[in-house]
C-alpha cells in the first residue's frame, strides 16, 4: 500500500500576522514614500527640460 501523506509547511502554513512580521528599525509612511517618488519624478523632468542632453 502506497504511503500517500500530504505535509503542510510547519508554523502556521506559512502564513503570518502583521505583528509577528519583521519590523525596521526605521518607518516610512506610504504617504511619505508617494511624496517621495512623485519628487523624483518631478526632478527627472525638471533635469530634462533644463540640462537636455545631446546626442
């Protein structure tokens, strides 16, 4: 007879709570970090319209 057992991933299945993820010694905000791209984005365009490159 064939030995057919199906193993789960130990600990919870492989699924976590918010709390027991890693925490950073420092936090962002998801608002910071839009604020964040949007100003590079800006100074991208900002670097292209006044230091075009050639070429």
């Amino acid at each position: 007879m064939a030995d057919n057992k199906i193993q789960m991933p130990g600990m919870f299945g492989g699924l976590m709570r918010h709390d027991e993820e890693y925490k950073s010694k420092f936090m962002i905000s998801p608002t910071a970090v839009i604020v964040f791209v949007v100003a590079i984005i800006v100074l991208v365009f900002a670097l292209r319209i006044f230091l075009p490159v050639s070429g």
